[in-house]
C-alpha cells in the first residue's frame, strides 16, 4: 500500500490470530499433496510456513528472500534470495506468505514459480487472483499489522 493509510482501517493481528489462521490454512491445503515442500516467502511468510510445515508434517521448508516494501511503502520488488531445492516450476510445492496486497511481489515470485500452489493467511481485491488458497479477505485500504509489528502490550508504557 503506498497511500497513507486511515487509522479506521488498522487491523491489528494477534499471535493467537495468526496462529489459528495459519492452522486453518493447513487444514485446507491437508488433502491437496503431498508436498515436496514448502517455499516460504521472507519475511512475513515464515512464520505461517512454521506453522504449516508442522499441521502438514512437512520437512523440507525453502525459503525465498523478497523486498518490496520500504517500512509502509511498497517500491520495487527485488528477489534476493531464490529457492535452492525447487524444480520443474514449483510443481508440488506450497509457497506460503502472510499476506498477497497489490500482487507486486505475488506476481514476481509466481512467475518463477508458476505451478506452486499459494497460499496465504490474508488476501487484498488486489493480488486475490494471483493466490490458490486463503484464509481471510479485507479491504484493500487496510493495513494489516502483525504481531512482530506490535510490542507486547506488557512492554508499552502506559500513561495513568
């Protein structure tokens, strides 16, 4: 998202949230392998993977390095790392993020994977095409904050 966005539209993720969503998504991709393995994409998308990779009983968990966001403002997408293990387009392969927003960085990765299977905890109007499978859609004008986003509300200082 490039545009300031409006404090109405902040959506704010706990860890108990990503959690469940992460293992609902699991659910839903159980009876579509098996999976050589999974392709998480960095950094928001590891932590889903984790979560994935052990409802799933998967071992094998690639990882690739993506950067198209400079703190609240999405720039060019620049792969920085590629998957070492994956072949033949990704087929049978899940490739996991937290979230598929414009579809900038959707659309990179796709093309070098084009018969993975996406997955994603949250989907914007924006890149919904570009994934096979995910748990939750919001509104394009909102910014999702994640729990590695947030303090814990135990280190924030609070004003009596």
């Amino acid at each position: 998202m490039s545009a300031p966005h409006d404090p109405q539209k902040n959506f704010p993720v706990t860890w108990e949230e990503l959690h469940r969503n992460a293992k609902a998504m699991a659910w839903r991709l159980q009876d579509r392998g098996p999976w050589k393995g999974i392709v998480a994409i960095t950094r928001g998308g590891l932590v889903p993977a984790a979560i994935v990779a052990r409802e799933l009983d998967i071992r094998v968990v690639e990882t690739i390095s993506v950067k198209s966001y400079e703190h609240q403002t999405q720039g060019e997408v620049k792969v920085l790392k590629s998957p070492d293990a994956v072949t033949d387009e990704g087929e049978g392969w899940l490739l996991i993020d937290d979230l598929v927003d414009t579809g900038k960085t959707a659309a990179a990765v796709r093309k070098m994977m084009p018969k993975a299977h996406f997955a994603t905890i949250y989907a914007k109007p924006a890149g919904r095409p570009l994934v096979d499978t995910f748990i939750t859609e919001v509104s394009q004008d909102t910014w999702i904050f994640f729990p590695w986003d947030l303090l814990p509300v135990s280190y924030l200082q609070i004003e009596r």
